[in-house]
C-alpha cells in the first residue's frame, strides 16, 4: 500500500526511499513491542511493590499473606519470552 503524505496542502505518495525508511521505523518499532511491555509491567510491578513497602520496614512484621503476595509481584517478571506471555499475566490480590 502506498502511503503518502501532505505538502502545502497536496497529497503526495512517498517515494521508494521513504516507503524504505518508514518500513524501517514500523519494523523497529514492532521489534521493540516486547522491550515495552516488559517495562510496562515491571512500572506496575514496582508500584504494587511500593504500596506495600511500608509494610516491610523492621518495626514491622509481615503476614504470610503479605510476604507471598510481595515474593509474587517480584516473581512476576520471570521466565516471560514473548508479547503474549506478557499480555496475559495477571497479577496477585493484594491480601
């Protein structure tokens, strides 16, 4: 599909070198979705983490629930290969 952009008001069709260019950036992009979701999810990972992070000073004391619940927001992460995995973690209720 030829694209095609607009200058002083004319739409004109890209030429071979910048169909190249923008296949380019589209290829580099979706060669990065993995990279972004990743972070994504490790952003509300640490959140989560950090909501509970007062929890965890020494003049406390964790629950069994809340020390497993925090050991799997860390674990969240692990062993993800691909988007799909990624898109289809859930994550743990907050006890």
């Amino acid at each position: 599909m030829t694209r095609h952009h607009n200058i002083n008001g004319n739409i004109v069709p890209f030429t071979a070198e910048e169909e190249a260019q923008r296949d380019a950036e589209e290829l580099a992009y979706a060669n990065g979705a993995f990279d972004r979701a990743i972070a994504d999810l490790r952003q509300k990972r640490n959140s989560l983490l950090t909501a509970t992070d007062y929890l965890a000073l020494s003049d406390n004391t964790l629950s069994a629930d809340m020390t497993t619940y925090r050991q799997s927001l860390r674990d969240i992460t692990n062993n993800l290969t691909t988007l799909e995995q990624i898109q289809a973690v859930e994550f743990p209720t907050k006890p």
